[in-house]
C-alpha cells in the first residue's frame, strides 16, 4: 500500500535496554522510539560513552530512531513559570535527537486554549515559537502529539507561530478516545505538518471536556475521576480508528515515515507489540 516503516516505542517492552533492541528486531520493527526524559536516556545523564555504546546497538539490530520522545509532563507548556526550564531541556532533547541520527522529538504541549486573546495561548505561543525556530535552525521537528484538541484548532495554532520547526506526532486513537475527532480529515487538516505517527487504538467510553482529562495526567489524578469511565486503550484493529481509511489518508498526502506501536497498558506487552506489528503488515 504504501512505504510506511514500522517502528516501536520500545520502552513499553519493559526490558533492559539491549534486549528491547533485540526483542524489537526479531518482531520485525524498521525502527524504534525511545523515552529521553529521565534515566539513562535523558540528556544530562547520558555520557559519550552511553551515546556510543547505545548507537552501536541500534545499528548492530539493523534499527534506526524514528523519534525521541521529550514529553515533560505537567501542563506542558502552559504554565509560565516552568517554561525556562522546560525549553532548555526540549533543546537538549533535539541535540541528543540528532546525535542519535533522528531529527524529531514529540511531545505534548498542554491543551490549547480555545481563547486565542487570553494569557495562556499567548505563553504556549512564545514557548512554542521559541523551540520552533530552534528545531528548525536545527534541520529538526518538536511533534506535537495530537489528543487534546481537534485537528483544526491544532492547525491554527501551528499556523500562527514563527517558524516550522513545530510540526505533528498523529495518533489517531488519541483523538478517537478523547476528542472525538475524525483521525482521517485531521490526517487531511494536518497534512502539512505530520512528520511521525503512532500506530494505536482505542474507543471513547463517554465525552468529556479534554482539558478535565490531560489535567488528571497532569496533576496525578484529581479527585474520584476514573479515566477508564471515559475511554478505553484497545490493540489494533479492535477499536474505533478505521486503520484502512487513515492509512489510504495518510497515502494520499504523501506520508511515508513511521507508524510507531503505542502500547500503553496491557499485562503481556510483547504479545501486544507482536500482534500490532503483523496487523500492520498486512494492513500495508
């Protein structure tokens, strides 16, 4: 159908670091996303030496990095007072991107306000602006994953900054689960600036305002709110994404990066990931 890559976001394997590699190889993966925020993988802890050894055993697995991911939680970028520290650090995550042969870090970036004039959009914008110009004077991508707005208040915020060094992470099952949003017309909202995806699914219990669900991951829970009244994480192909409809989209617009396996929950990772790769094989 197309040359989509299949990647992995190996650390949902729970395996020390040259086994997932491994494990991600022998199920067939093309590439691999790994978590650079905190431990061995996050930039102020990772040595020349850890780079060096990491790459080689990446290369020695026959994989590449499709991404890094630089999600630093909280409200992401919402919040002024954490900016600074936040920025410096996303920085430090595309420089250790790149050193890694991959030039795209996603993250979150908090929910956009739907008021363009109030303080909050206006200091998610300077944030945003400052680390577009930096990932693009960079030859990189930020990628923002897509959830907690719909496809089209995303594209007008994109559209308002600086530079385009700030560009998209596609998950369909987030905007199934929490917005509601058609992930084959954001495929087409969007198009300009999808450059990762990820390969997950997933069904909308009960609609909610999504700033009440990316703030109880922001704050730890909030009260008795239980996130699974509200939507479900499913394995591929047994949730609401329509995966032949949005890879055809994705096709039409000319993407042929990476359809990245998210598997967030689940008691047998492996046999998940494992499924998910060979669904998509067929499905591409």
């Amino acid at each position: 159908m197309s040359n989509f890559k299949i990647g992995i976001i190996a650390d949902g394997l729970r395996l020390p670091f040259r086994e997932s590699m491994e494990k991600c190889a022998q199920m067939g993966a093309d590439g691999v996303q790994l978590y650079a925020v905190s431990g061995d993988m996050a930039p102020e802890n990772m040595t020349r030496s850890d780079l060096v050894e990491k790459r080689s055993i990446i290369r020695d697995c026959g994989l590449e990095v499709s991404a890094l991911c630089g999600d630093l939680g909280g409200h992401g970028f919402a919040v002024l007072e954490e900016n600074a520290w936040k920025i410096e650090k996303s920085k430090r995550i595309i420089d250790l991107a790149l050193e890694f042969g991959c030039n795209i870090v996603t993250t979150h970036i908090g929910v956009i306000p739907a008021d363009k004039a109030g303080a909050r959009y206006g200091i998610m914008q300077e944030a945003c602006n400052e680390l577009a110009e930096y990932a693009h004077k960079c030859g990189a991508y930020l990628a923002i994953e897509t959830g907690p707005e719909p496809a089209t208040h995303l594209k007008e915020f994109l559209d308002s900054l600086s530079s385009k060094g700030l560009a998209v992470n596609m998950d369909p099952a987030n905007l199934v689960m929490v917005t509601g949003d058609d992930p084959v017309q954001a495929v087409y909202t969007l198009k300009e600036y999808i450059v990762h995806t990820h390969a997950k699914d997933g069904i909308m219990l009960q609609k909610t305002d999504p700033q009440v669900i990316y703030d109880f991951f922001a704050e730890g829970g909030i009260g008795d709110l239980r996130l699974e009244d509200y939507f479900k994480e499913m394995p591929l192909g047994q949730g609401n994404v329509d995966f032949g409809r949005y890879l055809a989209a994705l096709k039409d617009i000319g993407y042929s990066g990476y359809l990245t396996i998210e598997r967030e929950l689940g008691s047998d990772p492996e046999a998940d990931i494992r499924a998910a790769v060979d669904f998509l094989r067929k499905m591409i």
